[in-house]
C-alpha cells in the first residue's frame, strides 16, 4: 500500500516540480561541466536521424501500397465487403501512425539541424543526445520559437512527404470504395 501512496504522491506534483524540472535541463543544456560537441559530431546526428526518416517514410509507402493492392483485388470481389472493411480499417490507422510518427522524426532532424546551425554560428553545443531525448519528450519549448528552428520547418518537399502524400492514398482509399459501390 506504501507503494500505492507513493505513486499518487509523485503523480500529483506540484507545477513548480515541473518549473524546477525545466530550470535543471535548462541549466544542463548550457552547462559548461559537460563535453563540447564537435560540428562533426552534430552533422553525424542530423544524418542518423535524416536516415530514420527516410526509413520510416519507406516502411509506410511500402506499406500503404501493399493494403492498397489488396483493398483493391478486394474490391472486385463480390462478398468482399468485410474484408474490405478491415483492410480500410487498417490502412486508415497506418496513415494516421505515418503522419504523426514521421512529423515527429522530422521535428528531431530539424533539431538536429538547429544545433548543428548554432555550433556553425560559434554557439557551444552540450550533450546533444541529451538535448534530442528531452526535445523528443515535450522539454526546450525555447527551441521551437527560435526563429533559428522555425525557418528550418519551410521545406517543400517534407510537406510533401508528410501531408500530401498520405492524403494521396486517402484520396486511392476513397477511390477504391466508389469502385466497390459503383
């Protein structure tokens, strides 16, 4: 029970548990105790995380076309309503899990290039690994409105990738419902 008590009492924590939070990781970002990253060292970071990207974006077109191919063959059916459903079912929540799975990667590359910028400007860079995990967890708002981060987000073609073409096999879903009605 003792444990019990415990969790409710940590889960309830002040907000200024919160505010000391953000001080501590504020102050860890800029500490000079930790290790000054090398330039290099941040262009190896932006580059995994390009490569994350990349990889996921892979895994859900290769995905994305292979339900769309079935909801098709489906679709010609004459029970295939089910199925069809199902296979909808599925390729809906893929699309809706690449969107936001492939947003957030690309906000970590854009971090990636934010700090990358900064140790090019003559910026000390601490312990990035450090800052991408508290990044990735919701901490550094201070980041997301330098206009520094916010000049990186402008990129065509990751608009394309991450808006345009998920709506695109929306738009063959749909399609593939009218066939099936029509």
């Amino acid at each position: 029970m003792a444990g019990l008590d415990s969790l409710r009492c940590a889960s309830a924590a002040p907000a200024s548990g919160v505010m000391d939070y953000y001080k501590q990781s504020r102050k860890f970002m800029e500490s000079p105790d930790n290790k000054i990253v090398t330039y290099n060292d941040l262009l190896t970071l932006w580059g995994i995380q390009d490569s994350l990207l990349q990889t996921y974006r892979t895994i859900f077109i290769s995905m994305q076309s292979i339900l769309v191919a079935f909801g098709s063959i489906m679709a010609q059916g004459e029970s295939a309503i089910f199925p069809l459903i199902g296979i909808s079912v599925l390729a809906m929540f893929a699309l809706w899990f690449w969107v936001s799975i492939c947003t957030a990667r690309g906000q970590s590359v854009y971090l990636a290039q934010y700090l990358a910028m900064k140790a090019e400007a003559g910026d000390p860079v601490y312990e990035p690994l450090q800052i991408l995990k508290h990044f990735q967890s919701g901490h550094y708002p201070e980041i997301s409105k330098d206009p520094r981060f916010i000049a990186l987000q402008g990129g065509l073609t990751r608009k394309k990738m991450e808006r345009w073409l998920p709506t695109l096999f929306f738009a063959v879903w749909i399609f593939i419902w009218l066939i099936t009605f029509a």
